[in-house]
C-alpha cells in the first residue's frame, strides 16, 4: 500500500505545460516513417584487422580505415560488377581475394532466402556464377577462400575455385523429404540465433578438409497446406513440413564429407533413429567437432566432440536445467585458440553468466565463473586471445537497461564501459582495439560512437538529428518507467507509462495497454522505438494512455523469474497483466470502465487470454496474429515450455483461450490474421473464430490474403494500424 500511494503521488505532482503538438498521423508512423531512426552501419569487418569493407555511393567496394573512417583502398570497381547486376549483399574470402554477391534474391521463410550467387576474383577480375543449374539457398567461404559451400535443391555442394569444378557431396535431397546443409521449418523457425542470420548448418573445418553438415530427414513430419489467392480462377496450393506438439519431428543426423575421400562419415551414427534435437555444429581450432544434442524435452544440452579422423567421440559437456536450457544462453560457445579450456554461458547460479571450463578433465585449468552477481548476461561478445580480456552485456543497471563491460581472464575486476543508463550495445573489430558503442532511451534516438577498446569515444559514428527533431516538432510525450505488483501480490513488475502530452491529473483516461510477455522477452526496455512508438504517441494525442508491463516469465530477470511459467504457459502471464490493470483502475486518473489490451503473436495470445479471463477489468481486446490454442503451435516451442499434451493435458487446456469464449462480454474483441503466415497458422484464428460463433460471440476480425506473420507488403501494414486504430476509437 505504501508503494501504491507514492505512486498515486507522484502521478499527481504538477505537469509542465506541454509544447505545441503536430498531430501524428498513420502515414507518418507506416507509409513515411518519419519516427524511425538509422542504425549505424552494419559493418562487414575485414578479417584480423582493424578495417571495414562497404559499397560506397558511386557502387565500389572499398576498404576504410575503422580509427579514421577513410578509404584505404578500393577492392573493387562497380565497372567490373556489371555483369552481376543489382546485388544485395556480399561476402569477401578472408584474403579478401575474392567476393561473393547476392542477387535475385527471394524469400523463404523468417531467415531463408533463395538467391543467384557470383564470385568476382580480384587478381583475374573475372566473374563467375556459382551455381550454373538454378538458385541457391546457403553459400559459405571455406577458411581459406579457395571453395564454397552452398546448398541447391537439399543438396550440398562445394566449388573449387582454382579449377572451377562443382562437385556434389550429397545427391538424396528432396523437397519435403530429405534436407542436407539447411534446416528445416522448425529448426530455421526456433533455432536461429536471435542476432544475425538464421541457424548454420553447414560448416567448413578451420584447415579447409572436410565439411560438416546436418541432415534432416523430414519424411515422417505432417504438412501443413497454406493457400495464395493470385487472381487466377483457381488459388494455388504450397505445402511444408510443420511439426505441431506432440507430432513427428525431423530425425536428424550430422554427417561429415571428407574432400580428399570423397567419403562421408556420420559423426554420431543413430542419432537418426533417436527423437532429439542437433541444434549446432562448432569446429574447434584443431578441427574437432562439437555437437549439440538437446533432448525433446530440451532440459538436458549435451555437448560431444567428433574427432573426424579417429572417427570416435566423447562428452564436452553435460548442461541440465528443471525447466528447459536456453539455447540462446547455451549459444555463446568459445575455445581457447590453446584448446585447454572454453567459455560458456550459462543459467546454473540463477541467472545467465559467462564460466570458464576445461576442455579436457586432464587440462590445468579450473572451472571458473567470470562474472557473477544479482544480474543477467546478455550478451557475450567474444574475447581477445592475446590479453585474456573479454567483452560482454549485462542488464544493468537495472533489468530495463544494457551496459557493455570489459572482464579479464587473469581475474582482475571488471570494468564497465559504458556508466550511462539505456539500452548500451557494442560492435567489436576482429582484434578488440575498438568497438562501436550504440546507446539509445526510451526518449532518445540511437546515437552511435566508435570507441576504444578502453571506452574512449574516437569519433562520432550517427546521430539521428533528423528524428529527434522530429519528434520535438509532433511534441512527443515523454515515456516514464513505473512498478505495479504481479499476481502473487509480491513479485514487483516493471512497466512503461506513456501519458498525453497535456495530461491533467484530475481528469480520467482510458488506458490501452500493448504486451507481448513471452517467454524470455522484453517490452519494457530503456530503449527508443521507432516503429511502435510513434503510433502510441498518436494514440496519446488523442487522450489515449498507453502502458506496456512485463508480467513473470519474460527476461533479463534471473532464471526463477523466467521459468515460473514453466508447463502453465500463459497463466502467470495472464494472473499479471489483469493484476497490473486492476492497480491501474484504482489511479484517480484512470477510467476503469475503459481498460483495453492489445498484441501481436504471443502478444495477440496474451490479450485474447486477458480479455476473457479478465472481463471485469478489460472492456476491449485486439489480437493480431495469435495462438489460440497451443496444441496446434510448432512442435519445439511449445514443448520447451509445456512438454505435450500426454503428459501436461491440463496444462493445454486451461492455458488456450479458444476454451474460454464463453467469458467474452460485448462485441469489443478484434482478431486479425495473414492467411499465409508459416509460423502461426491462419487456422488459429479461424478455429477461434468457430468457437465465438457457436457461442453466440459478437467480435470483429480481419484477414490478410498472402501475408505472413509480420503481415507487411501491398498496403497491408498501413491498412492493419488503420482497422486498430479505429477499433481503439470505437470501443475504448
């Protein structure tokens, strides 16, 4: 009671008077983005050096110098790429005698594309295409830059690129059946790293001998039908492998092509025939392999080293958890150019921190955790073999902010590189002398700096003046961190507020609070938002209240504060947002009769849940690509967090709100879906729209032909924020 009423107080304290608005309108927020801040370059470091490689603005590819920013030297002229055409991306052998570019390049799934490849040679200027008979999926540099990888068809490949010869490693491959060198669906979807590009499945070894590669045979995996309405009389049918709970998975294999043989030798013979999960294959410096085995239930990652010429294995490392071990926190895996020792990421005290580990249990080195404390590593970004130092991110200050410290392998005290409060990331050169510091608020846009390895701004990098004047210009109000308590009535819960601009405390306003709250997520972050943001700061100016808060189950919090939700997805997550708007409906300056919710994917879950759960507390709900019910979600998410139906069935169903219409009061219940979204199907949402029917339901709902998940392309986006807000406007 006493933190309610500071709270109250503080609410209650005289407001500045507001500066002149400029009405924010949905163009501003989806068609101009005139909010939306520039990153800093995405630097494509050269190997081993301090320099960075870019297109400039005449089409060349140059080198600069990262210390000063200047051009060193140009690698290659834009007249000799004329016959690459337009190309998108690009990737230099580490000699930077050769580069790989990207052309025609088409969608697949969240991280896949289809593409045309090129090679330009620098020493011969000549061009060639990689793949003479048709598209391709994945492409890599050997080590050496003298072959590639690349995967056609589920076959893998590799180009010698002193004789131009194409030889094939494997020749099974099949759509829908057979997969070499590429994940599938749900290892591309629930794998995939969540910086940088989808899951790696093929790798070369350092010394350029053999590859490795994942084989996924997807026979036995149900197929999931989605429809594309073209225009012709008669829509298109495609179909993929989708495995829900509790279904067939692929049964996986990891298989090593030894280029002097032109033998391949599975690594782990019989994995084939088990129901786990490969999720990574690492090359040690001395060309070992380490592979991950996570069980189905994913509570036990299991960590083998394959020694390709002895052809036998053994135990890395075995990490277990009660709940389930987070291959994001269990992906951050680096040996010691020395091979006595790796370091590894891990929740084992309570929360996520970087460990020292011997490599082999005669090694003299001791098992050693190098950062501990109340507080969560986020990130890890590598470590400079030739100090000992290591560089890393914690949630610190407090969980909604970011900072970028400096740790030492010899034990000396860590130093922290970044004091200010925000969200604080860092981008290090290949040899650690610099990085590039990025910092934004929930207030202000990203600026970035490049630094020294010690923390000492160089030069700056970006300043988003244009924005931030911007956002002066429309009079954005400012967004302000605050705490409620969560459904157990003690567990403290962080949370934004974002009030109009002329907010009067002694007047009521209706509140829309914006989750998602999934597992290991953050929506309450010190962070600048320039997609969202601005559309919620319309919705302020139009007398609106908008507040995010991150119920139990989400991030940066320790492993308790996670895995609580464990095999009740939904409910402890549910208990809290209506216990947040319950606290909110007691403020003198909110209107209880007019407490709303909204979100997207397990945002659209949350608020459909919310809505029905907490009828007395929430008028209205938007839900936009949702889970209705988590028995037809994907297989290894969802059994992560729930295991299957046979043995949590109760779990299932009081956690889906598709069981719970009957709770639905008014017509105030929006849900919208892309009829072609891969991940969570269009069938969740008309399955929930049977069930309002045959209950006698009133709700509203839209639907976007050929969209996917992100629902974007043809208008679509633009047209989705005009129905949410209109629907805001009508029934909060």
């Amino acid at each position: 009671m006493k933190h309610v009423l500071l709270l109250f107080l503080t609410f209650l304290l005289p407001i500045a008077p507001a500066p002149a608005q400029k009405p924010v309108t949905l163009d501003d927020c989806f068609v101009y983005f005139r909010f939306y801040a520039q990153s800093a370059d995405k630097f494509h470091f050269a190997p081993n050096s301090n320099h960075y490689l870019r297109q400039d603005e005449n089409g060349n590819l140059v080198e600069h110098d990262l210390g000063t920013g200047l051009v060193s030297r140009t690698l290659v002229r834009a007249e000799d790429l004329r016959e690459v055409g337009a190309w998108d991306d690009f990737a230099f052998s580490n000699d930077l005698s050769r580069v790989l570019l990207r052309t025609n390049t088409k969608p697949v799934y969240r991280h896949s594309v289809l593409a045309d490849y090129w090679i330009f040679d620098r020493n011969s200027r000549k061009t060639t295409r990689l793949n003479e008979n048709g598209p391709v999926q994945y492409a890599t540099f050997s080590e050496a830059g003298d072959k590639i990888a690349f995967v056609a068809g589920n076959n893998l490949f590799y180009k010698n690129l002193a004789s131009g010869a194409t030889v094939q490693v494997t020749s099974d491959g099949k759509q829908n059946a057979i997969i070499n060198g590429i994940p599938d669906w749900v290892y591309e979807e629930e794998f995939s790293p969540v910086d940088g590009a989808g899951m790696v499945a093929t790798a070369w070894s350092p010394d350029g001998t053999k590859l490795a590669f994942i084989r996924f045979d997807e026979r036995a995996v149900p197929e999931f039908p989605i429809i594309w309405y073209t225009g012709d009389a008669y829509p298109e049918r495609t179909k993929f492998k989708y495995p829900k709970v509790g279904a067939p998975n692929s049964r996986v294999g990891v298989h090593v092509y030894d280029l002097s043989t032109g033998q391949t030798t599975q690594a782990l013979p019989g994995t084939e025939n088990q129901d786990i999960y490969l999720p990574r294959i690492y090359w040690t410096p001395d060309n070992q392999l380490c592979i991950y085995m996570l069980n189905r239930e994913q509570n036990n990652l299991s960590l083998v080293l394959y020694d390709p010429v002895q052809h036998n294995s053994g135990m890395l490392l075995d990490e277990m958890d009660a709940a389930y071990v987070d291959l994001e926190v269990c992906d951050n895996l680096v040996f010691l150019p020395n091979n006595s020792a790796f370091l590894w990421m891990s929740e084992r005290d309570g929360h996520t921190h970087l460990y020292l580990l011997p490599r082999h249990p005669a090694a003299a080195v001791a098992v050693r955790q190098l950062t501990q404390g109340d507080f969560d590593v986020t990130k890890f970004y590598g470590i400079d073999p030739a100090s000992g130092r290591f560089y890393y991110q914690t949630a610190t200050p407090t969980p909604m902010d970011r900072q970028v410290w400096e740790g030492s392998l010899n034990g000396a005290p860590p130093r922290l590189l970044t004091p200010e409060q925000g969200m604080h990331e860092a981008t290090f050169s290949p040899t650690f002398e610099f990085f590039v510091h990025r910092q934004s608020t929930l207030n202000s846009p990203p600026v970035a700096d490049l630094c020294t390895s010690s923390g000492e701004a160089l030069r700056p990098l970006l300043r988003n003046e244009r924005v931030e004047r911007t956002c002066k210009e429309y009079g954005f109000a400012p967004v302000e961190f605050f705490t409620v308590k969560a459904g157990d009535d003690t567990t403290a819960l962080n949370g934004w507020m974002l009030k109009p601009a002329n907010f009067d405390p002694q007047k009521k306003y209706p509140v829309l609070f914006d989750v998602y709250g999934g597992p290991g997520s953050q929506t309450v972050k010190n962070e600048y938002d320039g997609y969202l943001g601005p559309w919620r700061q319309m919705l302020a100016q139009k007398g609106y209240i908008v507040v995010s808060v991150d119920n139990r189950g989400t991030g940066a919090r320790g492993r308790a504060f996670k895995k609580c939700t464990q095999l009740q997805l939904g409910r402890y997550e549910t208990e809290d947002q209506i216990a947040a708007a319950r606290q909110l409906a007691a403020m003198p300056f909110v209107d209880p009769g007019r407490i709303g919710i909204w979100g997207w994917s397990f945002g659209g879950y949350l608020s459909s849940s919310c809505v029905l759960k907490g009828n007395d507390v929430f008028k209205m709900a938007m839900a936009v690509a949702p889970v209705t019910n988590w028995k037809w979600y994907d297989s290894a998410y969802t059994e992560r967090f729930m295991h299957t139906t046979a043995d949590n069935s109760a779990g299932y169903e009081e956690n889906s709100p598709i069981n719970f219409v009957k709770q639905l009061r008014g017509d105030n219940y929006l849900i919208c879906h892309g009829t072609a979204d891969d991940n969570v199907h269009w069938q969740q949402t008309t399955e929930m729209v049977r069930a309002l029917v045959q209950a006698n339901k009133q709700f509203e709902t839209h639907f976007y032909p050929n969209r996917n998940h992100g629902i974007y392309g043809e208008n679509a986006t633009r047209h989705l924020f005009s129905k949410l807000t209109a629907f805001v406007l009508e029934k909060l």
